[in-house]
C-alpha cells in the first residue's frame, strides 16, 4: 500500500479522516466536562469561575442551546457582563426556541435592568412554550402588577387564566 501512490493516498485519506473523527469526539467529550464543571460551579455561586468553564465549552460546541443558557446565566449575575448575558440568552433561544428558560432568563434579566416591556415580552414567550412555568408567571404577575393580559398560545390556550381559588 505505501509503495503504491493511488494507494496511499486513499489510506491516508481514510487515516486522516479517522483520526480527525476522533479528534471531534474527544473534543465533544471535553467540551461536555466542561459544561458539567460549570454547572457544578454556577449551583456553588461561583459565577466567574463557572464563566471560565462554559466559554471554553461554548467555543467548542456553539450548537449546544443549554451551554449558552447557562453560560448567560451565570453572566447576567455579574454587572460586567450584562450585555454578553443578553447575547447569550438570545443565542440560547435561537438555538432552543421550545425551552421556556431561555425566554425566562432573559426576561428576569431585563427586569432586573428596569426594561419592562421587553421583560413583560420575553416572559410571555416562557408561558407559551411553558404553560405551567411557575417562575414565569409570578415575575410576570409582579411587572403588571396582577394585572393579567389575556394571551393565546399557539394552540388557541388561555395562558393567563384564573387561578383556582380555595
């Protein structure tokens, strides 16, 4: 095989490939360590440090949704990076549309910036991919101060209906 050239051209193509395969892996295989140290970091409050584990994530698997929701997570605690935060929840959502906590970050995140309309929006969107999403509706309920906004989900579903009282 070495000696014939069409050969080995076509084992160090297959080679090649194999190896770079591998390569794609163990380096998935890193980038999910990394993710889970993060997680692990960002439960303990240790935000920046979590930080510094998840972009190292974020840059090897900038297809993963929950990566960059984390990762904004955690710098939507940090006064610094609260533009980045933003970013990173918009990417999350693009990413991860059907997850109410993409939407839910985000929306906690303009509250917490004094922008309530974009708030009052983004944790409207939780509840039409989460009906039921409890943190949601109680930060929504605290923007319009009880005031419900009657508001149909994709399926026609009253969101906003009344609680059931005891």
């Amino acid at each position: 095989v070495l000696s014939n050239k069409e050969s080995r051209r076509v084992y160090d193509a297959k080679s090649g490939s194999a190896s770079t395969q591998e390569d794609v892996q163990d380096a998935f295989r890193k980038a999910d360590i990394k993710f889970r140290q993060g997680k692990t970091l960002h439960g303990q409050g240790r935000y920046d440090e979590a930080m510094a584990y998840l972009e190292e994530a974020v840059r090897v698997r900038r297809d993963k949704g929950d990566y960059y929701l984390l990762l904004a997570m955690c710098e939507s605690k940090l006064p610094t990076y609260i533009k980045k935060a933003e970013q990173d929840f918009l990417k999350a959502i693009q990413l991860e549309p059907w997850n109410p906590e993409g939407y839910f970050g985000l929306g906690v995140l303009y509250k917490t910036e004094g922008l309530q309309t974009k708030a009052i929006k983004q944790l409207e969107k939780a509840l039409e991919a989460e009906p039921d999403h409890a943190s949601a509706r109680e930060a929504l309920e605290e923007l319009t101060g009880g005031k419900k906004k009657v508001s149909k989900g994709i399926f026609g579903i009253d969101l906003f209906g009344s609680k059931k009282k005891k």
